[in-house]
C-alpha cells in the first residue's frame, strides 16, 4: 500500500491543484492532503479557513481515482520540528509530492521519499495570482473547479477579500 502526501494552503484550492492530484492518484493508492497554516483565515495572503478550505478540497475531488483525507495542519515555529508535527497529525505516509523547495528539503532531511509533481501553468494557476484577480474585479473562475466557485459564492469570500483588504 503507497500512500502519498500532498501540502498546500489552497487559499483558494485551484486548477494547478487539482491536475496534480489528479495525476498523483493514478500512481498511489491512497493521497493525504495537508492543508497548511490551517490556523490562518481572514487575512489578505489567507483569506479562508480551514474548514472552508476543507469544503473545497473535498467537494473538489468528489471523483478523485483513490481514496483521500483532508487533515489540517497548523502552523509549528520551527521548521525543524515540522515534519515529525506533520507525522504526528496525518494517517502514515511514504511518498511526499511538492513543488516547494522548503518541504522537500524538510522531508529529504527526515529520509522521507520526495517527488516534485510537473507546474501546471504557473504563471495563472497561483493562489497569488487568484486573489489578485479577485480584489481587482477580474475573472478568477475559470483558474478553480466548479466546487470552489460554489464555496466562495455561498461563504461571500470575495467580498470578504475586499473588506479585510480594505484600510481603515
Ligand atoms: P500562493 O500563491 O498563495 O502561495 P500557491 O498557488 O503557491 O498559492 P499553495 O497553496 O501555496 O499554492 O500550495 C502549494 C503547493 O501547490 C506546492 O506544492 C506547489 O508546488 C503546488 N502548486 C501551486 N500551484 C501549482 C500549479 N499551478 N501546478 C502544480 N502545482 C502547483
Ligand atoms: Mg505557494
């Protein structure tokens, strides 16, 4: 049995996401999803909390190939005690797939498997770059799944961006 991990802050969870967990899930047998600086929400770099980022994950990856557990993660102040936090939290796990040089540092230091998943279109599949969009009034849609879309409607995420965006 493989079981992989994936991290990220999915603020908000988007396409470039989703086609590597796509891709993860056909090598795999099961995937952990971590989701990051799980503490954090209503800021402008991290404007959603966890629990919304679960409903986005998991509403997202409905037809995922192989089973998956979303499991969010706070943040520790050292970064040399975050991978046995990470363990101490997540169903055990063997393979590590991220495209952030700190995890896979992380990881490759605790003797953990590390595989960095192909970008998909980086330049606007960013969470940076999503939130850009949506304080500035341009289309973000189409850079997230429908379900994401959904979440964001039913929980006014956009104009909650703008507010906390907002000086006082
Ligand atoms: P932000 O700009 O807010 O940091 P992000 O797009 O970098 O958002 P994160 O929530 O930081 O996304 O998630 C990080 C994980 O997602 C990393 O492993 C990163 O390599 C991966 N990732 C981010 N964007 C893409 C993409 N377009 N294609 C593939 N993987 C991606
Ligand atoms: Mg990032």
């Amino acid at each position: 049995m493989s079981r992989g991990f994936y991290v990220g802050r999915f603020q908000p969870f988007h396409n470039g996401h989703q086609a590597v967990l796509e891709r993860i899930a056909c090598t795999a047998d099961e995937i952990i999803i971590g989701i990051g600086s799980a503490q954090i929400s209503h800021t402008v770099a991290n404007p959603f909390t966890a629990g919304e980022r679960v409903l986005m994950l998991t509403r997202s990856l409905e037809g995922l190939e192989c089973p998956f557990y979303v499991i969010p993660l706070e943040d520790v102040q050292r970064n040399a005690l975050w991978v046995a936090h990470v363990r101490s939290m997540a169903p055990p796990f063997d393979t590590v797939y991220t495209g952030n040089p700190l995890v896979a540092q992380l990881f490759t230091e605790a003797g953990v498997n590390v595989r960095s998943p192909e970008m998909h279109e980086r330049l606007t599949h960013s969470g940076t770059v999503i939130r850009r969009r949506m304080l500035d009034g341009e289309p973000w849609e189409h850079l997230v799944p429908p379900a994401v879309v959904d979440v964001i409607r039913e929980i006014h995420g956009v104009e909650r961006l703008r507010q906390i965006a907002r000086s006082d």
